[in-house]
C-alpha cells in the first residue's frame, strides 16, 4: 500500500484538516479578543507558533494512534478489520464543517460590526484657502484603491494631561511623513487623515473616504519620562489587524518606536526597504520631540487662522511656535515652509503698510531659501522654488520652475503655484490638482483649484461640475461658492451666479467685493454693480485685487489701471497681479503699460500675455 493511501486510511488528512479549522476559528476568535482586551501583540504571536508547532504532533498522533468501537488504541494492537472506520472520518468530516460554519458565521458577525477610529480639525496645506476641511461625507463611494495605500490616524492622547495631545499629534504626523518616503506606498495627506481625530468613524467610510486601503491607528500615554505607545495597522476591508504592538518605553526611545512602526507596516504591507530607503525614511523624521510639539502648536494656530478673521494676528501667534521648533532643530525644513505663508499674507494684506510689506518679501525671502535648501523631499523642493521666484524680482526661471512643480511625481505640496493655471499651464494644473486631491480628498483646495484649471481650459460645464461635487462632498463654503460664480458667468449664467453673492460675501479677504458686483456687471447692470462695491468698501473696507477687477469688469479701464499701478508698487505686488489676472479670468485686466515692474516680469518670463478671456463683461472692450 502507498504511503498517501495509508495516510488516508489511517483518517491522518481528516485529522490535519479539522485541526486547520480548528486552529484558524481559534485565531480569529483570539484576534477580537486581543483588540477587546488590549493584550500585548506577542500573544497572539505565540498563540500563532504554539497551534503551528501543534500540527506536527497532531499528525503523528493521528498516524500511530486511532479511535476504535472500544476506544482509543494504538495501531500495532489494532486488528486490521476494526481500523479507523468509515464512522469515524464521516465524525471527523461533520466536526470539521460545523467548525468552519462557525468560523463563517463569526467573521460575518464581526464585518457587520462598526470598527471604531479617530479623527480632527482638518490643516490646511495651501496658504491661499484651505480654510479646513469639513466632516467627511456620511456616505462615500467606493473609489478603486491601491493595496498598497495607508492613512495615519491621529493617535489618540491617553494621558490626562491636555499638553500631550501636540506629543500624540507630533508623533502621528512624524509617522505620515516617514512613510511618505516609501515610494511604492500611497499615503493620505495630513489634512485629511487627520479630518477624523475625535470621531469614531467606521473604518469602512475612512477608507473609502481617503481612497486607502489601509489605516494605521493608535493611541499614546505620557506619564513624566515613561510613555506608553499602541499602534496597529488594520485593513478597511475586513477589519483585519495585519500588525500590531504596544511599546513601553522611556522619552529616549521615543524615535526607536516610531522607526519601528514604520518598518513594521512596511513590511506588513510586503514592501521592501533597501539601506538608502531606509535612510531616506528616517531622515524624514525631526528626531526632537520639543520641536515637533512646537510645530504642532504653531500648525494649530495656523489652521484656526485660516478659518478666522484675524487671519495675520492669529498667524503671528503661531509663528512663535515655529521659531521655537527652528531653534531646537536649526535645519527643520517644514517650519520653514509653514513661515513663509505668514509672510506671504502680510504682502497680500490690504491693510498692511508699505514697510510692513518691505519686512515682510525679504523674512519670506529668506525662508523659502532656507526651506529650500532643507527640503529633502523632491516634490516639495520643486514647488518652493516656484514660490522662490514668483516673490523674486526675476521671473526669468519661472516657466522652468513651475514645469518642473507640475511634473513631480508624489502628493503635489502647492501654495502659489496656482497661478500656473493662468499662464498656459491649465492642462498641466488640472492634472496635478486632480493628483492633489486623491492625496487630500478632503481638503477644500483641490475642487476649488481643479475647477478653476478647468475653466482655463475653456470647460465651462467641466468647472462647475467639479465645484458642484466638491461641495456635496466637502459642504458649501464662500470659495466653493465664488468658484461656482466664475463658471456660471463663463457660462452666461449671471442671474445664477448674483443668486450666490450672500454665499461669497462671507468671505471678507478675497472674493466677498465681488460678490454681487461682478455677476452684475455679468449682467450688464453696470450701476448696480458700482454701488455693490461701493457698498462693500464701506463695511469692510479696500481691497484693491477685487477692485482692479471689478472696474475692468465694468469698463473703467482708467481706474482698474491706477489701482493696478498702485499695486505694482508696492513690495510683492507683481505676485499679487499675478493672482488678480487669474481671478478675474476676463483676460488683461489692466495694461502693461500702467505696470513696469510687472511688465518687466512678463517679458522676461515669457508668460503669455494678454491672457485667455473666459468671462465675458459687457462693458470691457479691451
């Protein structure tokens, strides 16, 4: 008799096989058990090794021993006629179905359970309008996801002492910005994985929300030099946990951990990491916990700021911050970057003083270079350099650089590179703003800037769909409304878009002006509009981007170019016009001829100019 025939004689196959099943409900039973409990990872580890290691017994037991009508005996003192009975697979066979029925029947129970995780206030990564991301939408489609993409959810701060919910924070975004080294892994960005700190979400809707497949969550406790950190990495489909481990550790070891996490989902995730990925992943990393709790109060500050009115006083508070990261880690590239946009809005301020203006273009100056210079991340090095040159007094590089922006390959890491959608770059902005919010879905600057690059491209319908969806999703906001005024106007849709100024006019800092005014002179209601501005400037005050455009809008070529001239001038002000011809989207609002420095600009970069018109004023004949 062969060996495999004797192996099915003697049940041996059964046995293996009902012990498989066994051994796979024990798991996933001891899986919910540990996540219930809290117990330390190695349990479930050793459970693992324990019923692997058990097979080999269980099989020999099976092969020497066998269950007759007068027990168990072994198989030398077995007669051959009484050998392992047709009864006794057939027993084995109904144990071991009823097992994996059990098993079925417990894994769909679980599914239909709400895996619970955390959330929070979005931070915004686009100085100009990423005033936060509301609530992610209740009811997300299912995008097609990548296997290998992961969110970090912020970890939750189990400690009773507010002060380490910035050390919970700080070690999150330090784990998001490792694993974003990882070329073969997609991670959501910041704003968006961190939309969800406080809410108890189901895993399902993040996943779907964020395009991932995967999230790593955990939750940190600080007590004096002792911490205590849990991480696992589950997937959203199932509620799997691929791994899992809680650290108790000292501060010191505080990066130990955090490398470990990285490498740990790495590996979970089967994607191998060479020496110089490796490296390149830890370089990532602040490796200070002061600093990095600094950036994230400074981050704080600048996230309220953006959805506030006192937009540069709250900034400058949190420029304290990061001046205190910067002076624990001279070379810490990300606070740099977070500090030019303070500068940036104190230049485009419209109550700002002339030397207010002056201090402020040589401060941003000189941190973007330094941002620059220690940025390690390609992407973000491309895009500071566009930054670098728009606030320079030479625009000779500036199509270089921003070609170079909108070709990086990764999560695109933009601030003014905006502007690129007005100066021939509509197709290249739209396909890296479409790259943009499938990093940050739930960020309120990819739909606006997606569907402005789409109206550039002469898609009218394209532009307003874009908006239309990005305020289903994301929730209605005065940005979302103004975009959809620019795509009705372009679509001789002004009574549309006028029906939207009580929308746009909540937001005071950039489009409220032109609220009314521009969909009337849409319209042709040219003293309508007049007095909308009027109006406007009497409650709010001057605002002298909105106002160059609303006089071009109504004809008054004369006024657009001395308020144009006046911008020209002063320190910044070429950037500013920049922004203000790709707003208006009416063609050349004012002459070159009225702006030297801008002018000079223009010529040396090669921009084309005058630029496309989109929307059409009655009144405007140039």
């Amino acid at each position: 008799m062969s060996l495999f025939s004797e192996l099915k004689r003697r049940n041996v196959f059964r046995v293996v096989a009902a012990y498989v099943v066994m051994s796979w409900l024990l798991l996933q039973i001891a899986d919910v058990a540990s996540s219930a409990f809290d117990v330390p990872d190695w349990t479930f580890r050793f459970l693992i090794l324990v019923l692997g290691i058990g097979l080999i017994p269980v099989a020999v037991f099976s092969w020497v021993f066998e269950l007759t009508p007068d027990g168990l005996k072994k198989e030398s003192e077995v007669d051959p006629g009484q050998s392992r009975t047709h009864a006794t697979g057939r027993k084995l066979d109904v144990a071991t179905i009823l097992m994996v029925i059990i098993g079925i029947v417990f894994v769909v129970v679980q599914q239909q359970k709400q895996p619970e995780s955390q959330a929070q206030t979005p931070a915004p990564s686009v100085s100009t309008v990423d005033a936060g991301a509301p609530p992610p939408p209740e009811t997300p489609a299912a995008p097609v996801v990548n296997s290998r993409s992961v969110a970090v959810l912020p970890f939750v701060n189990m400690s009773s002492d507010p002060e380490n919910e910035y050390f919970a924070d700080g070690l999150s975004e330090e784990l998001l910005n490792q694993l974003a080294q990882i070329p073969d892994l997609q991670v959501a960005g910041r704003t968006s994985s961190f939309s969800f700190k406080d809410k108890n979400e189901d895993l399902r809707v993040i996943g779907n929300t964020l395009g991932v497949a995967h999230v790593l969550e955990g939750s940190v406790r600080r007590q004096g030099e002792q911490v205590r950190v849990t991480a696992q990495l589950i997937r959203v489909s199932d509620g799997f946990h691929l791994w899992s481990e809680t650290y108790d550790r000292t501060m010191d070891d505080v990066f130990v951990i955090q490398d470990d996490i990285s490498g740990n989902v790495a590996n979970a995730l089967k994607i191998v990491l060479d020496e110089t990925a490796w490296e390149q992943m830890q370089a990532a990393g602040v490796r200070n916990v002061e600093a990095f709790v600094e950036f994230q109060k400074g981050h704080e500050l600048f996230d309220i700021a953006h959805g506030g009115k006192d937009l540069i006083g709250t900034m400058r508070k949190g420029l304290v911050h990061y001046d205190r990261a910067i002076g624990l880690v001279p070379d810490f590239a990300a606070a740099y970057w977070q500090k030019s946009d303070y500068y940036a809005h104190v230049i485009l301020e419209p109550s700002s003083t002339a030397e207010e203006r002056a201090t402020a273009l040589a401060d941003l100056r000189e941190v973007l270079d330094a941002a620059y210079e220690l940025a390690n991340d390609a992407s973000r090095k491309a895009f500071i350099d566009v930054d670098r040159v728009l606030f320079s007094d030479d625009w000779t590089p500036l199509r270089d650089r921003i070609e170079k922006a909108l070709a990086a390959t990764g999560c695109p890491d933009p601030t003014w590179a905006e502007v690129a959608t007005g100066i021939g770059y509509a197709r290249e902005s739209a396909e890296m703003w479409a790259r943009f919010i499938r990093c940050e879905p739930l960020s309120v600057t990819g739909p606006l800037q997606l569907s402005d690059a789409k109206l550039w491209q002469g898609d009218y319908a394209g532009a307003l769909e874009t908006i239309n969806k990005g305020a289903v999703s994301l929730g209605a906001n005065p940005w979302f409304a103004s975009a959809k005024q620019r795509a009705l106007m372009a679509l001789v849709r002004a009574d549309e878009a006028l029906a939207l100024a009580p929308e746009v006019s909540g937001d005071l800092s950039f489009y409220g002006m032109g609220a009314a005014a521009l969909p009337l002179a849409r319209s042709g209601d040219i003293g309508g509009a007049r007095e909308a501005m009027g109006q406007w400037q009497a409650e709010n005050g001057p605002s002298l981007r909105n106002e160059i455009n609303i006089n071009a809008a109504i004809g008054d070529r004369h006024r657009a170019n001395e308020l144009a001239a006046e911008m020209d001038a002063r320190p910044g002000g070429t950037m500013h016009l920049l922004l203000t011809m790709k707003y208006c989207a009416c063609g050349a609002p004012f002459d070159l001829e009225a702006t030297p420095n801008f002018s000079a600009r223009v010529r040396e970069s090669g921009i084309p100019w005058p630029p496309a018109t989109h929307i059409r004023y009655p009144a405007k004949d140039w």
